[in-house]
C-alpha cells in the first residue's frame, strides 16, 4: 500500500509528545548507528541528518562533532519543533528545515557526513534517487550512515491482514539485498542485519505501540472496521493473546572516494 508524505507528516505530528516514550527500538537503533560514526577521520565539518525526529542521534552527533556544522531535517515540523527543544547545544551552527530528503538534497550545500535513522524506509519509490542525490552531495571522502527496516519487518502483522483479505497498510519495505544494490555507487560499503523481537501484552497494545510512535496508516485510505477486526482476531489466537513481532534493522555506512 503506497502512503503518503502528507500522511506520514500528519502521523509524526500527532505522536510528537509520544514519541520519546514508545520508540525504544528508534532510540536504540539510534545508538548502535552513531557506534559506525567512531574514529571517523577527518572529523565531518558540515553534517545533513535526514529524519530527526525527536533527535535521538541528533544528540549524539551534536557531542561527537561539536565543531561541525549542522542542517537538520524532518518531514514534520512538530517532530522538528521537539528535536529543537530537546537538543539546544550547538544552536548557533545548526539550520533545522522541514522537508522531505529530495528537497533537503536540493538545497546548495554540500557535506561531509549525511545519516539518518529509521527514515529510508518511508521512501517507497524516492529511496534509490536519495540515495544517489546524497553521493551527489558528499565532498569527495564523505560519508553516508543509515539504519532502516527491511521487509521482513512485522511479519504476524503482515500475516494478519492477508487472513483477513487486505493490503497491509504500511510503507512497502525493500529486501536488504535490494538496498545493497543502491549503495553499489558507494566505492566503500559497510552491512550489518540484526532482528529486535518486542513482546506486547496484546494485539491492540501492538497497535498502540505503532500509532504512539507515528508509525500508523500513512496511506491516506482508513482501514475498514471490519478488515481490522479480523486482524487483530488472528494475532489474538496466538499465545494466549500476546504477541512477539519482529523488527529486522539494516544498518549501512558507506564512504565516497
């Protein structure tokens, strides 16, 4: 199912007061991601993050590279407005800007280092153009960073809305080797896979969980009470009514010549 910037903007929005609560597998994504960035040489002296959110790596880079210079970027300017707040340090040397990637990549500047945590997999059919207008945009030596999903994410959910006859009404996902493929443009590359399992009390605490972090039906089409219904029938007959769904996180760091 195709969604919708707009969409995907209007989601962040709302969940922007709960995101920092519920994105526990952002925030620690976040982590292992700016864990590739160690003992990069030179330090970057202008950085682009694309999809800061509430700024869980924005933090980090801010006290790795106090020197740099900073264009910090979100498709929602509620999600924009809280990283601000929440990371006040270097104020003087970051532009924060709410756009998308294409247009972010627009802009005349150039970097040296350009990362961006769990955001790539919103991109539907845009992915392989940011992935080449960020090459465009690196100094020679440069470096992109990025962790996103793949498709084998939410696989009972997945599961779920096909028993019941329906799409499922999220971001169509690339397989790994898929983005392997788009960063072949990149002379040095870097891949690391992991799974995260996240157990939930019931199907409907999973759906929560996934609004609460912005992450619902960016689509556009309101899923049918009924279609619905049947899903969370399906997840509930497993385990007793709990359930265990997997994120499968691809982390990728790779460098210009």
């Amino acid at each position: 199912m195709t969604v919708r910037k707009e969409n995907i903007a209007e989601n962040f929005s709302r969940s922007s007061f709960s995101y920092a609560e519920h994105a526990f597998v952002q925030k620690r994504a976040a982590g292992k991601l700016y864990d590739m960035l160690n003992n990069l040489n030179p330090q970057p002296e202008k950085i682009i993050e694309i999809g800061c959110g509430t700024g869980f790596l924005t933090e980090k880079l801010f006290a790795g590279f106090p020197e740099a210079s900073f264009l910090i970027c979100d498709l929602s300017d509620e999600m924009l407005k809280r990283c601000k707040t929440e990371n006040p340090e270097l104020r003087g040397n970051v532009v924060y800007k709410a756009c998308d990637a294409l247009d972010a990549l627009a802009f005349p500047e150039t970097f040296d280092l350009a990362v961006s945590g769990l955001t790539f997999q919103w991109m539907e059919d845009t992915l392989p153009v940011v992935i080449k207008n960020i090459y465009e945009k690196l100094n020679h030596g440069g470096a992109l960073a990025f962790s996103t999903l793949t498709d084998k994410t939410f696989p009972k959910l997945r599961e779920a809305f096909a028993s019941a006859g329906s799409i499922f009404p999220g971001p169509q996902l690339y397989p790994a080797q898929d983005i392997r493929s788009m960063c072949s443009i990149f002379e040095t590359c870097r891949f690391s896979e992991e799974t995260e399992y996240v157990d939930f009390a019931s199907p409907l605490d999973f759906l929560r969980h996934i609004k609460r972090t912005g992450a619902g039906n960016a689509s556009g089409k309101p899923i049918p009470p009924s279609i619905l219904k049947k899903a969370i029938e399906y997840l509930a007959g497993e385990n007793n009514g709990t359930l265990r769904e997997e994120y499968h996180l691809m982390f990728c760091y790779l460098k210009k010549s």
